[in-house]
C-alpha cells in the first residue's frame, strides 16, 4: 500500500500498456499547459511591474524650480538644500547658481543675452525632484505653501496642467491593466482546471478500484493532490525560466530595461507563480478526484 502513494499505478494489476500510456500522456499535456498558462501570467506580471515602474518614474521627473531671493548667500543656499534633502517628500535636489544657470539658458538660446545685457539677471535656484506618492495635485499644492514659507525663497514654479494630465493617463492605463489582469487570471484558473480534470478522468477507473479494495478517500487523494502540487512547482519552475530567457533577450535588445529591474519585486513574481501553480494544480486536483470519488460506477463508463 505505501507504494501506491508514490506511485499509484502499483494498486492496478497488470495495467494495459496502452492506458498507462494515456495517462503518461495526459500529465505530460498537463504539466506543459500550466507551465504555458504561468508564462502568460508571468509574462503579464512583467508588464504590470515594468509599466508602475515607469509611472513612478515619470512622477519622480516632475519637479519644482525653486528660485531664490537676491543676495542670499550660498552658505544659505546650501544650508536650505541641506533642509529640503530632510524632507520625507523630496527625492533629490540639485542647487543651480546664477553663473550655470546663464551657461543653460545660453546654450538653448544661442545667444550671449549676459554679454548684450551686461549683466546677469537671472536667480539662483534649487531643482527639486519629488517622490512619486506625492506628486498628485493636492500634495503638490502643499509642499509649494511648505516652500513659499522659507524666507530664502521667491517664487515656486511646476508645470500644475502637466501634473494633472500624467496623473490621468496614469489612472487610465493602470484600470485598464487591471482589467486584463483580472480576465487575464479567470482564464489562467479555467484552463488549468479544465487540464487537471481531464488528468483525472484519465485515472478515474483506477480511484475506483482503490475504493473497492477498501481504500479511504483521503488515501486515494492524498499521493494525487501531492503530485498536482509537485506538478504545480515544476510547471511554475519551467515558466519563469521561459521569463527568464525572454528578459535576458529584451535587455539584450534594450539595454535601458535593466535599470527597470528591481530585485525584491522578481522576486514577489517568483513566489507569485509558484504559488499560483501550486494552488490551483490542487484546489483543481480536490475537487476533479471529489467528482470520481462520489460517482456511480455505470458514469465512469460515459
């Protein structure tokens, strides 16, 4: 009897070749269409997690010009950069004195405007890039009070029309991608129910006869609900290598991608899949022996 949790065809004397070829063949086609099934959610994962990344990057490049009042000091300056860096809010600063400033705004122009003027009319001014939790309209519009209130600035410049369309589009892209995922998830769980229950319909003549030599049902589920859980990891295992192979290519290609690539989030993905294949391999295991196992004998037959 211990063999037959390992093994399961042992409990059936003298099988046909050719129903163990069929059943050989029906977990071959299983596990295969999991592991395809995984790679579409996998795959898809990969364009959810890409596509925040970049949305939290576009956030990030929205930013304030800070421009400072005439004749505070650097020392001042700096000690107001230093102030803003402290902050929960801001994601980097850069201070632009009034000398570099005029190089920049030379080279856009193409002209010496210092040298027809005389001298140099412009601020120094300190480039915020913020966070991108906050760079909506309503945290925007505190932090400029927040800024406006330091008695070394003047005035507090972002683009209010540009924030409010990227938020927009962000929101849209962000449902609609949901959207997918969610459908995308409904036909992963359907495929590979349906895939497992035509696997055990392929056994269900063996369940049967476990249950005429005395077997218990939770003897006769147990070495199966373990083996779609094995079946599960390996199909998960095969998946994200194909991911694996396909991010190496597009990084190849782009080599910009790499610099998307965070750590902790492939791995969220890793555990994701595993999880998912081993879950839905037993859930849909459970309940396909659950069918076989309450069925009358003359409805094995159909």
């Amino acid at each position: 009897m211990r063999n037959f949790i390992t093994h399961f065809q042992p409990m059936i004397p003298q099988e046909e070749p050719q129903y163990q070829r069929r059943i050989a063949t029906s977990q071959v086609t299983t596990s295969i269409s999991i592991t395809l099934v995984l790679f579409l959610m996998g795959l898809f994962g990969l364009i959810l997690f890409h596509a925040r990344v970049l949305s939290d990057y576009v956030r990030e490049n929205i930013g304030f010009s800070i421009m400072i009042r005439e004749g505070v000091k650097e020392a001042g300056i700096l000690q107001l950069k230093k102030a803003l860096d402290g902050s929960g809010y801001v994601k980097s600063s850069e201070y632009v004195a009034k000398e570099r400033a005029a190089e920049k705004l030379k080279a856009e122009l193409g002209e010496d405007f210092v040298g027809f003027l005389g001298y140099n009319p412009l601020l120094p001014a300190i480039d915020l890039r913020i966070k991108a939790p906050y760079a909506n309209s309503d945290s925007l519009a505190r932090i400029e009070k927040r800024l406006l209130a330091y008695p070394e600035v003047k005035e507090v410049f972002y683009q209010k029309s540009l924030v409010d369309a990227i938020n927009s589009n962000i929101r849209k892209i962000s449902f609609i991608l949901l959207g997918f995922s969610a459908i995308l998830l409904f036909i992963a769980i359907v495929l590979i129910n349906n895939t497992i229950r035509l696997s055990v319909y392929s056994r269900r003549f063996i369940i049967r006869s476990m249950q005429l030599v005395g077997a218990t049902e939770g003897f006769i589920r147990r070495p199966l609900l373990v083996r779609s859980i094995i079946h599960g990891c390996i199909s998960a295992f095969f998946a994200l290598l194909m991911l694996m192979v396909l991010v190496y290519f597009a990084i190849e290609q782009l080599p910009e991608l790499l610099e998307l690539q965070d750590p902790l989030m492939l791995v969220a993905l890793v555990v994701f899949l595993f999880l998912l294949g081993a879950f839905i391999s037993w859930i849909s295991t459970w309940f396909a022996v659950r069918k076989y196992l309450r069925m009358r004998t003359d409805l094995l037959y159909s």
